[in-house]
C-alpha cells in the first residue's frame, strides 16, 4: 500500500478505536471491532472507485462528448435553419392566401364581364332580328315597286303599240 494509503488507515484506525471505547466497548472488543472495519475498507478498496479514476473516466467522458458537442451545435443551426424556413414558408403561404384572393376576385369579375357581354350579344341579336326584319319588308317593298314599274313600262308600251297599230 503506499505511505498516504497507510497513514490515512492509521488516522482512520485511531479514529474507529476511540469512538468505540467512547462506546464503552472492552478494548478488545474495539480492537476486534476497528480491525474487522479495516480488513473490510481494505477488501473493497480494489471495487472503490479513486480520484485518479474519476479524472481518467472525465477525460474519456469529454474525449466522447466533444464530438456529440458539435453534433448538437450542427442540430442548433439545423433548427435555426428549420425556424427560419418556417418563417418564410408562413410568408409565402400568406402571400399565396392574397394571390388566391385577388384571384377569386378577378374571376368574379370576369364572371360579371362574360354575363355582361351575353346580355349584350342577346340585345345584338335582337335588334339585328329587327334590323332583317326591316331590311326584309324594304326589299319586299322595293321588289313589288319595280315588278309595278315593270308591269307599267310593258302595259304602256303595250298600249304604246296597240294606239299606233289601230290608229
């Protein structure tokens, strides 16, 4: 054992001694007593963890930690990215919920114009009806007026004839 093992047992040893006397226990049974708690310390001293092993399980525990540092450093920005993207993905759907929006009010619109212009159409057409109508009825006129002037040329050259053959 090394010497501050041995002294720190002596110290301890001392120690139990006294506080078993103070007990009022024999002395030999103090003695019994403080040697049974050595021999025990002292058995279990190997499965005791010790300063130096602590500090050697600390160095393994950072020599693993470090790269699980900058995987959670590389997560951090991943999510600074993510809340970012986020953000502009929240914009952009904003911005689609007015571009959708204005989009069913120029449909609207449009909807009015077309009825609009089949009103419009509708009108067109009836009054180019009426329009033919007329046309009609002034052709129809005009091809009775010419068969009258037709009819009036040959009664009068008819007669024309007829006067100068009998008189």
């Amino acid at each position: 054992m090394p010497a501050a093992t041995t002294r720190s047992m002596a110290i301890m040893r001392a120690a139990t001694l006294e506080l078993l006397e103070r007990a009022k226990l024999p002395p030999e049974q103090a003695a019994a007593l403080a040697q049974a708690i050595e021999l025990e310390v002292s058995s279990q001293r190997d499965a005791m963890a010790s300063r130096s092993d602590f500090l050697e399980l600390r160095g393994e525990l950072r020599t693993e930690l470090t790269p699980l540092k900058s995987d959670v450093i590389q997560l951090k920005a991943d999510v600074a990215q993510l809340k970012v993207d986020v953000a502009q993905l929240k914009v952009d759907v904003a911005q689609l919920k007015v571009d959708v929006g204005q989009l069913k009010v120029d449909v609207a619109g449009l909807k009015r114009d077309v009825a609009q212009w089949r009103d419009d159409m509708r009108d067109w057409k009836s009054e180019i009806r009426v329009e033919l109508h007329g046309v009609k009825a002034e052709l129809v006129r005009w091809v009775f007026t010419v068969m009258l002037g037709q009819t009036a040329a040959l009664l009068g050259g008819g007669y024309f004839m007829l006067s100068r053959l009998t008189g």
